[in-house]
C-alpha cells in the first residue's frame, strides 16, 4: 500500500471521529439555546469536515498511484516473461539443431566383415531382405528356442515335456 493511501485513511478516520465533538457540543448549545457556541461548534464541524474530505481526495491519489504502480509491474514482469520464453525457445532451437547435424552415429565395418561382404555379392545392398538365402532363413525358423543358464551357457530344453491347458 502506497504511503499516501495509508495517510490519507488514517487522516480521514481520525477527523471523521473528531468531528463528533464539536456536533455534539453543537446539540448542547442548541438545548440551551446558545447561538454564539452553536455557531462555534458548526465552525468546528465544518473545518474537520473539510479536512477529512482533504484526506479523501489524498487517499483517492495514493490509490490512483498504487493503481499505476501495479499496472506498470505488472506488465515489466508480463515483458520478462516473454524474453525468458523467447531465449528459452531459442535454446531449444539450438538443442535441436545440434542433435540433428553434430550427434549423428557412425558405423565402420571391420576388414572380417568386408571380406564376408565381397563373399557374398548380394549383402552389400542396404534395405534389401534379398540378401539372406532362403535357406538360411528356414534354418534360422526350425531352431529350438534356448535357455540360458545364470553362467551364460545354454541349458538343455526338455522337448519331450508336453503341456495341455484345459479351460
């Protein structure tokens, strides 16, 4: 809360409470019919009044001023966040980009595996299913799945075991 606002409430309260004095001041004068202390105490009234109202228009500035001072907060904080945004954006890009041109995975082929390439004339074509014989691939389907032990050697399966689930 801007120091106006606070002083011009404060101000305003405490004329507001001080005015009832001189209004009440102001009625005993009138039960006893006293003009020259009524007008006194309406003078007293009116300057108090006066006062407060000073007060108000006070209190009204500092809150046209906290008014302005949140506003402009508000909005340098509204500016910071979109600069953050931007460089964060801007870093992305630029993760981005290097994973797609620097980080980039290279295979090399030891001298065994071009001496089987230039063996096999047809495995050199990348992409291509065409490069496995036929009989390979048969061979490959009709092995009997392995279990290995905690070693790392292969177990011997037992095939002749015969499962039936009845539901």
């Amino acid at each position: 809360m801007h120091t106006k606002t606070m002083e011009g409430l404060a101000g305003a309260s405490l004329n507001m409470k001080m005015l009832n004095t001189p209004f009440r001041v102001y009625k005993e004068a009138e039960r006893r019919g006293d003009t020259a202390a009524m007008e006194r105490a309406m003078g007293y009234v009116g300057e108090f009044a006066d006062k407060a109202k000073d007060y108000q228009k006070k209190t009204e500035k500092g809150m046209k001023e906290d008014a302005n001072e949140a506003r402009e907060k508000a909005e340098l904080e509204q500016e910071n966040a979109i600069r953050k945004r931007k460089e964060e954006r801007e870093e992305l890009e630029k993760k981005i980009a290097e994973s797609r041109n620097g980080n980039k995975d290279t295979v090399s082929i030891s001298e065994n595996g071009k001496a089987i390439l230039s063996e096999k004339p047809g495995l050199n074509q990348t992409g291509t299913d065409n490069s496995v014989p036929v009989e390979e691939t048969a061979d490959a389907n009709k092995m009997e799945p392995v279990i290995y032990t905690r070693t790392g050697e292969a177990a011997q399966s037992e095939s002749s075991a015969n499962l039936s689930v009845s539901v």
